[in-house]
C-alpha cells in the first residue's frame, strides 16, 4: 500500500465494509456512510474524495494485510505442504472474521464502477500468487507436489478453486462455516496436486 491509513480512514472503510455486506454495491453511498457512521457528509469527504477511493483504500487494506499475515505466518523450517495448508487456512480464518472483504472483492457491479478497482482487485491476486507460487515450484522441485503440469497451471487451478469457494460462501449469505469448508478443500487440492 502506498500510504497508511489513519485510524478514522479505517473507521470509514470499516462501515463501508458493514454497508457494502448488509446492503451491496447500491447501497454504499456517502449518503448511507455518514449515516452509518453519524457524520456530517462533508466530514466523510476530508478522509475521502469518492466512493471508489473508499473501495480502493479497502481493497489496498486487504492486500496489504494479506502480504503481512502471510509473510508472518509461513515458516521455512515448515514443507511444501504444511505451508499449502498454513498460506490457505490464514486466508480462510481471516474471512470468516471480516467477510465485508469478500463482498468487496467479488459484488456484482464493483468491477465495472471503475477500472482502478479492477487494478486493486488484481493487486490482491497478485499479493497471493506472490506467496503460493513459491509453495509449489518448492514442492515440485521435492516431489511433492506433482511436475506433470506446470506451476502455472498448478497455481490457475488452486488459485481458480479457492476463489471459486469465496465466491460459493458469498452468494450463500456467509451461510456455512468457511474455515471448516476450506479445510475439506484445501484436503481435496492436496490430494489432487500430490505426486502420486
């Protein structure tokens, strides 16, 4: 991220955050904000110029949090597989306690609103790639991991499966457990991209 956020800057994305998951893309507007937030308009304005600088700050957060958590929780002393599970299991365990992020990745409308939200959004996919690319090549090379089709190709499909299962839990209301979900999936990828 290129600059921090302040502690109020947080505070808005945050309600952002409640607005965009309780009411959708339609719903979040400067309007319902500072209503949310009790605030004058003009005072959401002084930390933000629009709505889509209020999504970008939130999607730059999510980024930047996921290259910290990331950075901080895979080890080297841990293998290939141990890393799969810990860089998955991370992810999941941060979603299921601040969902507004997924809805803000994946609602309907926010990709078209603007083409520097589309940026963001592949910021975070690379933030991802960054750590599991390493992962992989790193199991293929111990055989671990199977060689038979690139690390390409391996990280399209793990990459393909786990926003495939953010998506199923977002369009389900959050109406199943996402960190018992993603255990059995990240169980089902590793049986899959294991050498036999």
């Amino acid at each position: 991220m290129t600059t921090e956020i302040s502690n109020r800057q947080f505070e808005i994305i945050e309600a952002a955050g409640k607005i965009l998951t309780n009411s959708g893309v339609s719903g979040l507007t400067i309007k319902n904000l500072a209503k949310e937030m009790k605030f004058s308009e003009s005072a959401i304005y002084r930390h933000f110029a629009s709505k889509e600088e209020i999504v970008i700050v939130l999607l730059e957060y999510l980024a930047h949090s996921m290259d910290d958590r990331y950075t901080s929780a895979i080890t080297s002393d841990q293998s290939p597989e141990e890393k799969f599970k810990t860089l998955f299991q991370n992810q999941f365990h941060f979603f299921k306690n601040n969902p507004h992020f997924v809805v803000a990745v994946f609602s309907d409308g926010l990709m078209e609103e603007s083409e520097r939200i589309n940026e963001t959004i592949l910021k975070i996919m690379a933030v991802k790639m960054k750590h599991l690319m390493p992962i992989l090549i790193e199991g293929q090379q111990k055989k671990i991991f199977t060689d038979e089709i690139t690390s390409d190709e391996l990280i399209h499909i793990v990459m393909g499966t786990f926003r495939l299962q953010m998506f199923k839990w977002r369009v389900s209301a959050f109406q199943f457990d996402i960190t018992r979900n993603g255990d059995n999936m990240i169980q089902s990828l590793l049986t899959l991209i294991k050498s036999k």
